[in-house]
C-alpha cells in the first residue's frame, strides 16, 4: 500500500512550519511523503523584509535553505509554481522552469497528492492606481526588497558624493511601511560610519502616506499614537488621510492634487491572494482573491484541499472580522492543519480552527520605540514600549527559528550571530 501524499504549496510562515512538524511527526517514521513547493529555493521570513531592504541584516545569512531543511527533517523540497489544480485526478501541475536566458532547466510537471495544503500568502494591492507597477517598489518577496536595498543604497552613494538630501515616500501606514520608515533612518545613521561622511539624517526626508486616518489602522489607537510620535521625532512625516492617485517618475500625485517629490517610492498599502489563485477551477473566492474556508480550514466544497494564511479568507461565527493576514496567524493555522492531516489519516475527522490573537508588535528599528498591543491575554489588552516590546519583537522571530530548528540549534545561531557582529559590518554594504 502507498504512503499517503501531502503536498503544501508556499513555504513561508504558514507552510515552512506545516511541513517542518508534517516531517518530523509522519515523514521521519514512513507515514506519509511530505512535498513541499516553492518558487524559491530558500525562506526569509517575511516580516523581516524591511530589515532586508535596508541592509539591517543580510537574508544570505539569515535565509533557509529549503533542501538542507527538508533533509534534515523529512520532507521533500520541489522548486516551482503551481498553475493548476486537478481536484478530480489529485494533481497539481508546476509551470516550467527557466533559466536567466530563458533556457529550460525543468518542464511542466504534475505532483500527485492525496491532501493538498494551499499557502501561498500575499502581495500588495495598487487597487489598480495607475503607474504604481511602473514607478514603485514593493516588499512582497526577498528579491523585491533587495532590490530596494540596492537602489537605496545607489541612491545614498549619489547623494553623499553631491552632498544632496535623500528623499523616500512610502504609501502605506501599517506595519511594513512604519517599519520601513525606522529603518532607513537607521541605515542613513549607520552609512554615515562607513565612509558616506555628507550623508546625515537631517538631509533625509521620508514620507509616510496613508489613506485612514491613522497608521496601524488595525491596531489600537494607543499603539497608532505613540509609534506616530515616535516616528515625528526620528523626523518622518506621517500624512493620513491622504489617498494617492497616480504615481509618476520621482513624484506621487495625490487626489487633492498635492504632489510628494521622492528619490525612491514604495508601495505597502492593502494586500491581496495572489491572482494565479482566481485562474483555479473549483474554490470560492472573495473580491481579493483570498480562498473562502471552512472552521476546519478545509477549502468550501474540497475534502483533500486545506488553505491556510493570508491567502485564506475565514471569518469565524459570530466575529465582526475574518482572520487578519499576519504570520501568527499563518502560524497558529499551520499547526492546527497539522494535527488535522494527523486525524484525517487515522480517519477522524478534522477538528475547527480557533484563532488566537496573541497580540501586535511593531518595530521601530533600534531607537527603543517600539510598540506592542496584547490581546486576549488573561481577558485584557496591555501596551508595551520600549526595550521590553523590543525583547518581545526579537522574541516572536527566535520562537519562528525554534520551530524549524528547536530550540538547541536556534540558541546556536543566536550564539554564532552575536559572534559574527564583532568581525562583521553593523550595515550590509554590498
């Protein structure tokens, strides 16, 4: 008789995590064969992104690599995108594979399974404002930020050289872009040290746009307040209410028919399923291409097909609001989807998902600002700031290392990452 097949598509928050314990739970005894797909061949975990862009640390070193972890915890790793979804023979098909000049390394391929894992994520939404493909840069991928990072960085070398400002607007006042913010006036501190000696913050100007009210609209008011405060006194301006209308080379054209003249634009408002999700036959769809689900995070309508992360759409009953696309969530859904394919192949049935809000944390780089909401915890909401919201926020990624490595191999790293800031540049300059 065969092992049964799991095949989990996207291996970022949700489903690096998902097959790391699939692995060790049913992989390591010959239970089941655990595939997992990406269109990358190494996780950076996404709410660091910022940190990439900038150079605050270097996703090289920071990176997994998929093969070596699904070596070591039982899994297999096969590079691709899927492109359709065969619910009635149990396939998936994998567009081909090329190279940088356009030469074929793999064909169209078609993985079989026997329960399918959707984990896909997110990407930005433009909404369709014209010239944002065109003119913006995004932070949906590793490759998006770094090419930020290097046309930061051209950027900065131009200005230091003609000793001129350095100007970056950033659309989008939640997590992404208020961290983004903090980090470039980090790095701009931190280029000064390293040879750029006309570069200085008070020639730095970035613009924060958002469109609400007040940035971290999904957070409490208090959390919005003091990370706004903090980011006026690192010299960001922070504009609410402000909906952008189109974007041109170096200039954002607002619908109030203001312009915000910049050197660098990015774009981090809204985010959205990926579109290959609306071209697959037979899932229920909302307006953002998120997948509707079941309590149990079965896919309406499939028995074999499970979707977690931001590319699920579930709303609990009686919530006023659907599950929030954050990577706690990915995560809290990747571990409950775990011990629900554990039960499906003892033949049981799955048990409903409940989501657990643990709270928010919002980084504002190393200047000791940083704000943290807790939710549910003991019945109450509690706020948090300075060093120790900042132990937390490292905190929530060495608990994301410990589940793919434990905890013995993640203090490892921490010890080997302490050890590497003697030798090694605060900022990555290349």
């Amino acid at each position: 008789m065969s092992k049964p097949k799991i095949v989990v598509v996207g291996g970022g928050a949700g489903g690096l995590p998902l097959v790391t314990q699939l692995g060790r739970k049913l992989g390591k005894y010959g239970n089941a064969d655990i595939t997992l797909v990406d269109t990358s061949s190494v996780h950076v975990w996404k709410p660091r992104f910022h940190e990439v862009a900038t150079g605050a640390i270097d996703a090289d070193l920071d990176a997994v690599d998929y093969r070596a972890h699904a070596r070591l915890n039982h899994y297999r790793f096969e590079p691709g995108s899927m492109i359709r979804v065969d619910k009635n023979a149990r396939t998936i098909t994998l567009a081909a594979i090329t190279d940088q000049d356009g030469e074929p390394v793999l064909p169209e391929r078609d993985l079989a399974y026997d329960y399918l894992v959707i984990a896909v994520g997110s990407q930005s939404n433009d909404f369709g404002t014209p010239g944002v493909r065109e003119h913006c840069l995004f932070m949906d991928t590793r490759a998006q930020a770094e090419r930020f990072r290097e046309r930061f960085m051209n950027t900065c070398l131009q200005a230091n050289y003609r000793n001129d400002p350095v100007s970056v607007a950033i659309v989008g006042g939640g997590a992404t872009g208020v961290e983004l913010a903090a980090e470039i006036h980090h790095a701009v501190a931190m280029l000064k040290l390293y040879g750029h000696e006309h570069l200085d913050r008070k020639q730095l100007k970035v613009t924060v746009v958002e469109a609400l009210p007040r940035i971290l609209p999904a957070l409490s008011e208090r959390v919005s307040a003091a990370a706004q405060e903090r980011l006026e006194a690192l010299g960001v301006s922070v504009r609410t209410g402000v909906m952008v209308a189109e974007a041109k080379e170096h200039a954002l054209l607002t619908k109030d028919g203001d312009t915000i003249d910049a050197d660098l634009m990015v774009w981090a408002a809204g985010v959205k399923a990926p579109e290959i999700l609306g071209k697959l036959e037979g899932f229920q769809l909302n307006k953002i291409n998120q997948i509707e689900v079941e309590p149990t995070l079965l896919a309406k309508g499939n028995d074999r097909v499970f979707v977690i992360g931001d590319c699920a759409f579930f709303k609990p009953e009686g919530a006023d609001k659907p599950i929030p696309p954050r990577a706690q969530s990915a995560q809290q859904m990747a571990h409950h989807t775990a011990k629900n394919l554990q039960r499906l192949l003892m033949n049981r049935d799955p048990k409903p998902f409940e989501y657990r809000d643990h709270g928010s944390l919002v980084s504002l780089s190393n200047y000791s600002s940083v704000g943290m909401l807790m939710g549910n915890l003991k019945g109450g909401n509690f706020f948090v700031e300075g060093w120790l919201a900042r132990i937390m926020y490292v905190g929530l990624y060495r608990m994301h290392q410990a589940a793919l490595y434990g905890w013995p191999r993640t203090l490892i790293l921490l010890a080997v990452g302490r050890f590497s800031k003697l030798v090694r540049p605060r900022l990555k300059l290349h």
